[in-house]
C-alpha cells in the first residue's frame, strides 16, 4: 500500500508543482515579446483586421462589448467586425441590426435556428476580408490595445496564432477561488509561450492569419484548441500576450463554474480522440509539455482516488497520518462548497471541483452528453 500511495501522491505533486516549476526554469531567459514590431508600423503598414464573434441571447452583455470595440486603438479603416446571432430570441438581433446600421465596420449575420458556435465561426470566417482573423467571445469587453498587441505578436512568422488574457474580476468565495486557480493556469502558459507554445488559445481572445484557418467541424467543442493544434501541426507557435487583455466576472456560483469546467474537460477528450498525432513525441514538438499539461491533469482524480485508498487500507503510522490528512483537505473542500467562504476552503473546493469535473467530462464525451448547443452558464 505504501508503493501505491506514494506512486499516485507523487503523480498529482508532479502535475501541479513540479511541472510548473520545471517549465518556468526552463524558460527563463527566453524572450516571449516580439511586441516592438507593431510599434513600429505606421497606420498604413498595419494588417486589415477581421473580428469575428458568435453571439446567441447576448443582449444584455453586447452594449458594453460593442462599445469596448468601439474604443480600440486601431485604423478604423482596417477594422471588420462580424456577428453572427446565432438563433439568438431576446433582442440580440434588433440590438446589432441599429448597431450596424451607425457603424459601417459592423457587420451582422444571422441564423433563426441555433446552428452552435462551431457553424457561427465558419460563417463568419467566410465573410471576413481582413488578413488577421481575431476571435472574441460576446460577453467580455476587451483592452483598447488588444488587436494591435496580438497583430504584433503575428509579425513573427513562426507564430501561428496570439492569445490574449482573460482578466477575472470578483472577491468572494467562489469567484475569488476561480480567480487564483486562473492566475496560476496564466503562470503556465506564459512559461509555455516562452519556452516554444501554449497548448491552447484563450477562447476569449485569440488571433491568427487569415490564410492559416482551418473551418472547424460543425460539432467541435474547443475551438480555442482545435485552432492551434491545426497550426501545432505546422509547426507554428501559439503565444501568449497579456498586454492584449479581455475582462469577465469570475463565476460566482460553483454550478455555473462547474458546467463550464465539465464542458471544457468533455471537449479536451473529443480533441485527443481527433488527433491521435498528439500523443507522439515524433510529431509533436510540445509532447511532454502536452502530456504534462493536457493529459496527466485529467489523470489526477483517479490518482487522488488511489491515494485515499492505500492510506485507508495501509497498516502503518505514516499512512494512517496520510488517511487524516486526505480526509481534513476533504472535509475543508466540502465546506467550501457548502458556503462556508474562506481562502482554504475555496481553493481546496475549487480543485476538487475541477477533479470531478475531469470525471464527468469524461463521462459525457463517452455517452455522447456534451453537444455545441449554447448553454449560458
């Protein structure tokens, strides 16, 4: 039992510590910007940039995010933006139609019936006219430098695609606990972009060349994963840039958080399943990073499960200790969920949350529960 526990307590130590840490030393001293080269363009020299984002019962959130678009630093005569309301009832359409109708960049598209955002991107792609493709999400207004930050990033021809920050707000509870897990999960992408590539965009914000898209599959769940594991392929980095920054409310209800997270994990299968070349050092230039990052942090539950099993079922002093303290990290977990509010307890429920995500994630991939059907969480 003693070899079990501490196989599996190494795994998860692994994972969350000592892989982090491996890949900050590693990249230290490497440069990650090649920001100054936008700096340097003049107006003219700048690429046509097309913003394209999928949009369905948004209408509450879509004034602040048009008028964000509307503050950005960038040649209005260089800017195409294009909505696609995808089977949207609640106003969404109307809002975009009197938008458009005093902003010539803005153009609006729209489906009766929800099609899902895979169907929503291409056909926005297929309107687009600028070189730079910059995708958004609806709901989070972005930083005025944003376009200009990613289209420099994109200057580098080895770079196939530039990811903003998602920004979290929130203070309490859940959201506060949210919010540090995402500024860890920030920490190591960073370190990712500068040691080669990111194994994903944020899907809030990410840009690539127009000529480098490839249109997703009607029912793909990542698309901020799907993207760069085509231009992976190719050989060409995804980078992280977080001076180009979109802001959201970290989510305040655990529910919500936690069907996001049982979504995101669900669609990571459906990838890995799609493109088996992931899994071989041969093809992929990022394959430990990938495994590391991607694959083992799927793995941890079951690894977490072995542990409380050898303590329990062990006969010495040490794994008695260890069954104690497995149960006290539980129970604190379970108060955080609770709602009891503290900073033990909110991270300690929040990775639990994102173990037990993993599972059923899992579970709805391999049932056929996940769908690209739009679900406001």
């Amino acid at each position: 039992m003693s070899a079990l526990f501490f196989c599996c307590a190494a795994f998860c130590v692994y994972t969350y510590a000592l892989f982090p840490l491996w890949l900050f030393v590693r990249s230290r001293g490497r440069s990650a910007s090649r920001r100054e080269t936008a700096a340097l363009l003049t107006d003219d020299e700048l690429p046509g940039v097309s913003i394209v984002i999928a949009a369905h019962d948004e209408v509450s959130r879509l004034p602040a995010k048009l008028c964000s678009l509307a503050a950005l630093d960038y040649p209005r005569d260089r800017l195409q933006t294009l909505v696609v309301s995808d089977g949207s009832t609640d106003g969404t359409r109307e809002l975009l139609e009197r938008a458009a109708s005093e902003d010539d960049s803005l153009t609006v598209i729209h489906y009766d019936e929800a099609a899902g955002k895979p169907t929503a991107l291409n056909t926005g792609v297929a309107a687009a006219r600028g070189e730079v493709l910059v995708f958004m999400d609806a709901r989070q207004p972005v930083s005025p430098n944003a376009i200009r930050a990613l289209v420099a990033r994109l200057a580098d021809p080895a770079v196939g695609a530039a990811s903003g920050e998602l920004v979290l707000a929130g203070s309490d509870g859940e959201a506060a606990s949210v919010g540090l897990y995402w500024r860890y999960e920030k920490w190591i992408r960073l370190a990712e972009s500068r040691l080669f590539s990111t194994t994903g965009a944020t899907g809030a914000l990410y840009a690539i060349r127009r000529d480098q898209w490839v249109p997703h599959r009607s029912d793909v769940l990542l698309d901020d994963f799907e993207t760069p594991v085509h231009l992976l392929r190719k050989g060409l980095r995804t980078v992280f840039e977080p001076a180009a920054q979109a802001f959201d409310e970290a989510e305040s209800e655990a529910r919500g958080e936690f069907r996001r997270k049982v979504r995101t994990l669900a669609g990571n299968y459906q990838s890995f399943r799609r493109h088996p070349w992931l899994f071989d050092p041969r093809q992929n230039p990022v394959w430990w990073q990938f495994l590391s990052h991607k694959v083992f942090r799927l793995l941890v539950p079951y690894a977490l499960i072995g542990a409380l099993v050898a303590a329990a079922l062990g006969d010495t002093a040490f794994l008695r200790t260890m069954l104690i303290l497995q149960l006290l990290f539980y129970a604190a977990g379970l108060a955080g969920l609770a709602g009891i509010r503290g900073r033990v307890t909110g991270f300690v429920s929040t990775f639990l949350q994102l173990n037990a995500a993993a599972v059923i994630g899992a579970w709805r991939y391999l049932t056929g529960g996940s769908s690209v059907r739009w679900r406001r969480t």
